[in-house]
C-alpha cells in the first residue's frame, strides 16, 4: 500500500489506523476502518468494464451454442462425468465462468442408478437439491430411492420424495447413491462459495463401505488420499 501523510515517513493507511485507534475509545473505530480497508475479492471483477462495452454485460453468461466439452469450467452445457447423466449437463461454475460470482449451482438428470463421492467437508454452505425431471410437477414426478450419508458418524438417510438438504460449512457429508431410479431425477447442487472446494476425510475406500447392497461406483475424484 502506498504511504499516506502521518506525520512519520514510511507509516502504511494500515499503520496509521492502529496508530489512532490505539486507545481504548478508539476500538470499535479501528475495527470497522480496518475491515474497509481489507481486500475484497470480488471488487476488482465488479469494477472491471464489460466486454461487450456496457456496464452491466460483465454480470450475464449465455450459452453460446457451442458442442459440450468434458471438464469444462466455463460454459454453462458440458459433458457429465459419468453415462448415468443425462449428457449435456448444465452447470454454473461460479467465479470461473463469472468473476466476482459467489455460488455454483449444477442442473443434471440421473437416469440410472450410480454413486461415487468420498466423505468431505466445505468453506461454505450447501444446498442438494433432488426433483422429478417431469414438467409440469417436479414434485409428483419423483420415483426414486436415493441413500445419502451424513457426519463423521456416516448417519444414513434415504430420499423417496423431492427433498432440499441443507450442508451447513465444516459439516461432513457423502458418499451419495442413487441406489433405485424408475423416473429420471433432476439433481442441483447449489455450492455458496465463488468454486467448489472439498476437505476430504483420508484414507477412505469407496470399495469397501458398506453400501447396504449392491452398486455401480463410479470413482470422480480421488478414492482414498
């Protein structure tokens, strides 16, 4: 940061704050100068002009009619990881696609029955959202069985209705199997942070849990380390 005029050469706009908030009066002052202060993330994105010249053109992502590819971060249509879902795949990678963005959400139809995910935990809150695929009621639509695990304590719950949870950051949550599909399900996982981000529990074996039954594991991601 550039030197401001404090009276001694070489003092930071940082500096000088805690230098005139010292005093016990001066706390609560020092604390919200300092939070303006800090870096935002997501200013230099907002302040930043749009490519097409508007001001506002840099907050919109459009589909460009372009063929989907795998692993891409960018485009809203890609192609899903695995057969089981429905191919394209639409998905909004948050900051990646968007800059200064601060959720990711994903729009896909699981056909078949699969599972995958090692348990893990994140920054910031998560929403699993699990619909009929069926217009005109998402609700109705829903025929499936869906076994989700939650907490270091991998307490099992299973979904046979539409059904929002809720992943509070720090919480950990998975593996995730759709054990029973008789009507495709529309699946969104609405990630409130800029990208996805995943702690994953250790040396954990997808090979080896205890699934209940039998499954068609898929490995997306790292299985054990």
């Amino acid at each position: 940061m550039d030197p401001v005029n404090s009276g001694e050469k070489g003092t930071t706009r940082r500096g000088f704050v805690k230098e005139i908030t010292a005093g016990a009066g001066g706390l609560a002052l020092g604390g919200l100068l300092l939070d303006a202060l800090a870096p935002r993330p997501g200013l230099a994105a907002a302040d930043a002009p749009s490519a097409d010249g508007t001001k506002y053109g840099k907050y919109f992502l459009s589909d460009k009619g372009e063929p989907p590819k795998a692993n891409d971060f960018v485009s809203l249509n890609s192609l899903p990881p695995f057969p089981e879902i429905a191919s394209p795949q639409t998905y909004f990678r948050g900051a990646s696609a968007l800059p200064g963005a601060t959720a990711t959400i994903g729009w896909q139809v699981f056909q078949a029955p699969v599972c995958w995910e090692t348990p893990h935990t994140h920054k910031y809150d998560e929403f699993l959202i699990f619909l009929g695929a069926e217009l005109p009621d998402l609700c109705k639509s829903f025929d499936a069985e869906i076994d989700f695990w939650m907490g270091e304590e991998f307490e099992k719950h299973t979904i046979t209705s539409t059904t929002v949870i809720f992943i509070p950051k720090g919480v950990m949550h998975s593996p995730l199997n759709f054990r029973a599909i008789r009507k495709p399900v529309l699946f969104h996982a609405l990630y409130l942070g800029p990208s996805l981000d995943a702690v994953r529990m250790p040396n954990f074996d997808l090979t080896t849990f205890d699934w209940g039954g039998p499954v068609n594991l898929k490995m997306f991601g790292p299985s054990k380390k």
